[in-house]
C-alpha cells in the first residue's frame, strides 16, 4: 500500500512565536534597527558594485552617446542621435564566448552606422547576444530575439560612402533582409568568400577586424557576445 505524498512546508513552532529579544536589546531597543540598516546598505552596496561591474566606463568624447528613449526591451522611439565626434579613431572590442575580437570602426565611410553601433554597444544592448547564424562564410549577430527578425525598433539609411568598400575577410556590415531596409543593430562579420556574385545590395560595411579572426572562425550558433567596450583615440 502506497503512503500519501505530503508537501514539505515550513510551519512556525510554537517555540519560534514565543522567541524573546535579549536582554541587551530590550535596554537598547534601537539596536534592530541599526543591524537592519546595515543590511540594506550591504544589500544595496553590492547591487551598486554590480551594476558599475557591467557599466562600461566612458572617456570624454562619448559622453554624449547615450539612447533614445526605451519603449522596451532591447526597442527604442527613435533612432540614435549622432554624438560621435569627427578627427578620432573608434574601436570595438567584442568579448565574446571564444575570446576577444577587435574591429576598427569606419566612421567616416558610414558614420551613422558606426554612431549607432556605439550607442548601442555602450547601452548594454549587444550583452549576451547570440551569434545565431554561423556559416562557412559569415557569422551574424545583434538580433535579440536570436532568430534573425529582432532589431532595435528601428532601421538605418544606407550609406553609399562604404559602398566602394570590398567585402574581404573580417569585414563588418549591417544585415538586411533581401529588398528590405538595413536592419538597426544586426551585423555579420564576414569570415570566407561570398558566395555566388557577392553582395548585390547596400549593407553598411562600417567596420574591419583587425585582430581576433581566429576567434571568429571558432564561432558557432552557441557562441554569444558577452559585451563590447569601445576605445576612442
């Protein structure tokens, strides 16, 4: 005969109600307060220590660069405004899954790109992205809904300047479905030759790596990135 299964629950004990204060605190009634408040200022203290970990430090010349406002997660009103700055250099470093992957940023061949790939990269919105297409050619991310049809809530103009640009090894570009508009924050890093007449659309190239190939050609569908930092000099 089988027995009952009964649910594991934690119920008060008559000793536990009847739990008396020290004597020390009867005399200083204050004194559960004062441990109170100090657990919350360790509480909050840790979660300020946690959100400067993940809070990427910014220099001088990307004070400016921050969001339109959010209208939800990983969605924005508008697209970014411009704040990056002419006469400097822009680097992405994208530490991802397979290690570290740096890509000179073009922004005076397609600088709204570039202006729009910083901004996002500095709000947090590529951590944890997923490089949900990787093929023997291309590998392809930013998409938050990891399935190719996610995107900021917006898209981007195409940028003519970067067309003259060749699409060799390690060259970065922004996706776009076939007739469709360029997508606002996926991009793809090319890793082989492409296939048939290569690109017969406008896709933004707005960036070069220039070191951590190896990584990309390591990466598969399960890889991720865990956060970009941009360097300005």
């Amino acid at each position: 005969m089988s027995k009952s299964k009964r649910r594991v629950e934690v119920v008060p004990s008559p000793e536990a109600e009847a739990v008396e204060l020290p004597e020390a605190w009867k005399r200083r009634p204050w004194v559960p307060y004062l441990i109170m408040a100090i657990v919350i200022a360790a509480v909050l203290g840790s979660g300020l220590a946690l959100q400067q970990a993940v809070t990427q430090p910014r220099s001088n010349v990307l004070a400016n660069c921050r969001p339109s406002t959010a209208v939800g997660i990983h969605a924005y009103i508008a697209p970014q405004t411009i704040c990056i700055l002419p006469n400097h250099k822009y680097r992405a470093t994208l530490n991802t899954t397979q290690g570290q992957v740096v890509i000179e940023l073009l922004p005076d061949t397609a600088p709204v790109t570039v202006n729009n790939f910083i901004v996002l990269a500095l709000d947090g919105y590529y951590n944890g992205s997923q490089f949900w297409k990787s093929e023997t050619w291309v590998v392809q991310t930013g998409d938050p809904k990891a399935d190719g049809t996610g995107g900021p809530g917006y898209n981007l103009p195409e940028e003519a300047g970067s067309s003259f640009l060749t699409w060799d090894l390690g060259s970065v570009g922004m996706a776009r479905v076939p007739g469709g508009a360029v997508n606002g924050s996926q991009f793809f890093i090319v890793k082989g030759t492409w296939p048939g007449a290569g690109a017969t659309a406008t896709y933004n190239r707005f960036g070069t790596v220039v070191s951590g190939m190896d990584k990309i050609q390591a990466v598969t569908s399960t890889d991720k990135i865990n956060s970009i930092t941009i360097s300005v000099t």
